[in-house]
C-alpha cells in the first residue's frame, strides 16, 4: 500500500507534463484559471501563522514575555487594565496578542519572544538580524531571537554621536544626535514586519560613517514609499498579517502606514536629509537613513523658513542627492523657481542658495553665466592681445559648472567662441604674430 500525500499549498503536481484535478469521484484535467489560482495561493499563505508543532512555553524567554506585557498594556491602556493584563498568565497574555492559538505556538511568537536555543524550531530560517560595520573601522554582530529584544541590542552597537548644526537665523550650534533612536528601531521593526521568511534569509542593517542601511528579504508589498511618506496610504493587506496583528498589539509598530511618514518627518525636524528607499532589486527593499548633510543648508532652510508643503521638501532633497524626480515634481518646482537646469543634472535654484548662503558652493555646481565666461575671455585679448584655444581652454574651464566633464567644457567653450565671433566681438588669425583668437 502506497500513501501519497496532499500536493503542498500552491504548487500543482504534475503527472507526465499534464495537471490533474479531482471532479467528484473523477480526475480531470486541471484548466488553466484553476492551475493559477492554486498557484496564487502561495501567496496567500500566512508563514508566520503556522503553528510550530513541538514547541512550548517553555522555549519562550521570560525576559521577552516581560517586555510584551509591558508593550501590550501601553498599547491597550485604554481599553484594558494594567491590572487586568498582569493578572493573566502567560498562555492568556499570547493568546490576547494573537500569538499562540488553539492549536499552538505560531512562528510570529518564536520570533518574537522565543529564547535563542529554540532557533532550530524555525528551522531552515535563518533568524537573525546582523549588524556590520563598515569604513575605517570593521565590525560585525549577528543578533539571534528573541526579535523583541534583540532590535534594542542591535542599536546599542551603532555609534549614534553627537552633531552640530547651525540652523538658518541662528547664532547658535545645535546638537543633535546622528541617528533618531524611534526612527532606527521603526526601520528595523518594519524589516521584521515585512520579511519575506520563505527565503530564509536574515535582515541586515549595515552602518557607514555617514548613513545606515536597512535590507530585508522580499518586495515592496503594496505600493510605493512616497505614497505613504505624502498621501497617507494605509495598506490593505500584509505579507504577514499574523506577525504584524501582534507586533502592532505589542506597540512595536502601527499597520495603518505611519511609520514611513514619522521617518520623513523626523529627519526634517534634525535638518538632516529624508530617508531613501531602494527598491531597484525586486527580491529585496533597502532604506537609507542619513546621519550627515548631504548639502550643506538647503534641507534646513525648507524646514525652517518657508512654508512648501511636504511633497516639494520630499522633491528637493532628491534634487540636492542627484536622485531622479517625476515629471510633475519637476514642473511643480520649475513654477515655483526652486530649481533650474536640466537633467540629469537639475539643482536647487540660485535664490534658495543665496538664501541658505550657499551660494559659494552653487556657483560652483551651477557654473557662471555664459556672459561672465564670454568676458573671460575678451577681457584677457584686450590685455595680451591674441589667445590660443588651449590658453582660452585654461582661462574658462575653472568658472564652468564642476559637473560637465572635460569634453563637455571644450565643447561649451567651442560654443561661447562661435558666438563671439557671430557676433563680430572676435575673429580667428590664422597666421603671423597674433595667431590665434584676437578681438574685432
């Protein structure tokens, strides 16, 4: 006797390149709609809801149990009673935050709370978050379940220093510190929400002197991050709703889409640059949170002394990173004389860096005029008489825009010579003592 098990959820099994399905007390060939929807089940599956069959209580940390009561009641706290949920044992404190079940144990609470020795339950889930260090200095932390716990141990290893700014309009240095604590264990809590554990692979936060990056397992889920960062966007479903429900009830995080907005908003409020998601790679989502000025002012003075709403702050501190922005974005900016030039090379616009004086730098960025550089020019024949290209080449080069490479300024001083000389202002002297360019 034979015994063949069910086909696992979300993949058809085939027999001779055919799928077959049972009708009845028949098998019938499987059509096509009915072979895609068994195979979008997969996606429908719940990882972390399923129920790790030999775990028990005892393989939960009591220090973890501890601090999720601790969260669980500062989330209910007007809906229950402190009293209430301390008098519960621990088996009614997970069931109440969703995480075991009648039936038992689920992965989301081994991850949670469960004690690091009771890993191999996850099995072959590499849990972990990893902490490395990156540039001078090289370091590296693999921090195992509880997750609970181990997000504060993670943060703890990063060197969150202090930094001066100086604020437009004032005298005065401030200090702030490098990274905002809420916003780092967002970003991790949001990699642990939103994994994708069928990969079984770990989450990575890596630090660089000037940003940290946050990569987790798994695409964007729903949407796009400025959707949530500008509109509000609350999603509609989850990747791991079970995991979510209970790191919501354990005030870990909220699922109504607020936490990209406060990342946004907090780094603004530190006159720091706004946060940057990766999504270039479908397989996985980097965030880049910034512990440094990108571009010295701009970011500060939108803060602080103007009233743009949010989506054009959220514009140009892309702009000031050279990152792309879209075609409406841009014409909002256009219109309002924030920013000029063309892409890929758009900058803040002269007015923003005169005010933030930064107008040094931008020059710099930006290049002079085309009519400071055709007086370069005609200023040095008036006082030598004659110019050879490569002497004009040395004479403008340094006030052209410090982004065009160098066949890009010859060819921008080819440009400002054929309209002096349409102009009648120069000619060429092919010949004699004056050979070369010469006024008139």
């Amino acid at each position: 006797m034979f015994e063949i098990p069910s086909a696992p959820k979300g993949i058809p099994i085939a027999w001779k390149g055919h799928w077959y399905g049972r009708a009845g007390e028949n098998t019938e060939p499987l059509a096509l709609d009915k072979i895609d929807a068994i195979r979008a089940q997969s996606h429908l599956m719940d990882w972390t809801a399923q129920i790790v069959e030999d775990a028990e209580l005892s393989d939960l940390s009591p220090e973890a149990i501890a601090v999720a009561r601790r969260g669980f009641a500062e989330h209910n706290a007007l809906r229950i009673p402190t009293e209430t949920i301390e008098s519960w044992t621990d088996e009614e404190f997970l069931r109440h935050a969703g995480l075991v079940t009648k039936r038992g144990i689920t992965r989301a609470c081994i991850l949670l709370l469960g004690k690091p020795e009771a890993s191999y339950l996850l099995s072959p889930l590499m849990a972990e978050l990893t902490w490395k260090l990156v540039g001078q200095e090289h370091a590296y932390e693999h921090f195992g379940i509880p997750f609970i716990l181990s997000t504060t141990r993670l943060y703890s290893r990063i060197r969150n220093i202090k930094i001066r700014l100086l604020p437009p309009g004032e005298l005065i240095q401030r200090e702030v510190e490098k990274y905002d604590q809420g916003s780092v264990l967002e970003a991790m809590h949001n990699c642990i929400a939103h994994q994708d554990y069928t990969k079984h692979s770990r989450i990575s936060v890596t630090e660089y002197p000037d940003r940290l990056e946050f990569t987790s397992v798994g695409s964007f889920f729903e949407g796009v991050p400025d959707e949530y960062a500008l509109e509000g966007h609350m999603p509609r479903s989850y990747r791991n709703p079970t995991l979510i429900q209970a790191m919501t009830q354990l005030n870990m995080i909220d699922h109504l889409g607020y936490g990209i907005e406060r990342m946004n908003r907090s780094q603004a409020n530190r006159y720091l640059p706004l946060p940057d998601y990766d999504l270039s790679d479908p397989r996985e989502v980097k965030l880049t949170i910034y512990g440094r000025v990108v571009d010295e002012g701009y970011t500060r003075l939108l803060m602080q002394d103007t009233e743009l709403p949010f989506e054009d702050v959220l514009a140009l501190d892309r702009v000031q990173k050279g990152h792309l922005i879209s075609d409406v974005a841009l014409r909002r900016l256009r219109n309002k004389g924030l920013v000029e030039g063309r892409r890929p090379h758009l900058r803040v616009a002269a007015e923003v860096a005169e005010a933030t004086g930064t107008r040094a730098e931008y020059i710099r960025v930006r290049g002079q005029s085309d009519e400071y550089c055709c007086a370069l020019i005609t200023d040095y024949l008036k006082k030598h008489g004659h110019a050879g290209r490569a002497t004009i080449d040395a004479i403008v080069f340094p006030s052209l825009s410090s982004e065009l490479n160098d066949d890009q300024r010859r060819n921008k001083v080819k440009n400002l010579l054929g309209k002096l000389r349409k102009d009648r202002v120069i000619h060429y002297e092919p010949k004699g003592e004056n050979k070369g360019w010469v006024l008139g």
